[in-house]
C-alpha cells in the first residue's frame, strides 16, 4: 500500500506541475523520468525483507532522451552539438558504447568543453544502467571546467536519480538552482525537478521508511 501512495503522489505532483503550466513538452517528459526512475530505487530501496547487495544489472536504468533539455541548457549551435546529435543517434539504436566512444573522440578534438564532458558523464550512465565513478569523473569534470552554469550539476542530479539516489539528486539540483540565471528559459525545468525530487526524497527518508 506505501508503495501505491508513492505512486499516486508522483501521479498528482507531475499533474500539478503540468495544470499550473510549470512544464510542458521536454521539461515534463525528463521531470516525469526522474520521478518515475527516483521512486524505483526507493521501491527497491525500502523492503525490509530484502537482502543487502551491490548495485547491479538488475537496477539498470533505460536511457533517456536527453537531446532537448542538453540543448535547452547549453545551446544548439555549439562545437559539442553535432557530435552529441551522433551519440544520441547511436543511443537511440541501443548502441550505448558506440556512444561513448563518439564522444571521447570529441574530447580529444576539445579537450575543454564542459558540453561533451556532459554528454560523456550521460552516456556512460546510460552505458552502465546507473552512476559510476567514470560517469561522476565526467561530470565533475565538466563543473571544474564551468563552474557557474547550472548543466553539470543538473545533468549529474538527473544520473543520481536514475540510479536510485534521489536526497544526493536533490542537493545537487538545488545547486544548480541557485546557478541558473531568474529569467533562464530552462529554470522552470529545474525548479520542476526539485519540486518533483523532494517529494521522492521525502518518501525514501528514514522517518518515512519506519512508518511503512
């Protein structure tokens, strides 16, 4: 029973976000994602009776389309778009290594562009199935290398909650949060995902998990 009142409030918060018009379109569809993928690792998180062990393949997370929010955050008309548009045509294919690889190769064409640094952290994730030291190796590298854009610690929130980790998805959305510039055209992604977060979070908490 929980486990369908964890259900119902993801069904009633992304209806609430999409009635008061705080998202629509990409925005909707990633924050839909994150719930969705935040509240099965806390399903699969929160049974009692089931016993501890290492994250693993059957946790792997689908991958997501992440082309419009990459593009929303970071522009469409960069030197790491056209190589991020052929891993994502790689992905779409089931073809996730290939992805990977595509992107490397970029990295060393532009061994300083926080964008394929992104992308690469989000490929390894989809790779993987889950966050992985390469991935967060990725994405730490690309906020050393934009300190100030809010798209690193988006992008590494969004694996976080992908893999199951919604409190450690959280801070770091809220970071990105206090990055992102008031009259941002992707803010409202963001604050959508901190709204829909902290409702995930909240369910995963030890004072929630007691009074199932």
């Amino acid at each position: 029973m929980g486990y369908a009142w964890l259900l119902l409030l993801v069904v009633l918060t992304a209806g609430g976000l999409w009635w008061l018009g705080k998202l629509r379109g990409a925005a909707l569809q990633l924050v839909l994602a994150a719930l969705m993928l935040g509240s099965a690792g806390y399903a699969l998180q929160g049974r009692p009776s089931l016993p501890g062990v290492a994250k693993g393949a059957g946790r792997r997370a689908p991958p997501l389309p992440l082309t419009e929010p990459r593009q929303a955050m970071l522009g469409r008309f960069t030197a790491a778009e056209p190589w991020l548009i052929m891993a994502d045509a790689f992905e779409r294919r089931g073809n996730t290594e290939g992805a990977v690889k595509i992107i490397r190769s970029a990295l060393r064409k532009h061994p300083r562009d926080a964008a394929l640094y992104i992308g690469l952290g989000n490929a390894l994730v989809d790779h993987a199935g889950m966050i992985t030291p390469a991935s967060t190796i990725a994405f730490e590298r690309a906020r050393q290398l934009a300190p100030k854009h809010p798209a690193p610690l988006f992008f590494q929130g969004l694996a976080l909650a992908r893999s199951g980790e919604p409190a450690q998805a959280l801070a770091l959305w809220r970071q990105a949060l206090a990055l992102t510039p008031p009259g941002a055209d992707y803010r409202p992604i963001i604050i959508g995902g901190v709204q829909a977060l902290s409702v995930s979070a909240s369910a995963g908490s030890p004072q929630a998990a007691g009074q199932r």
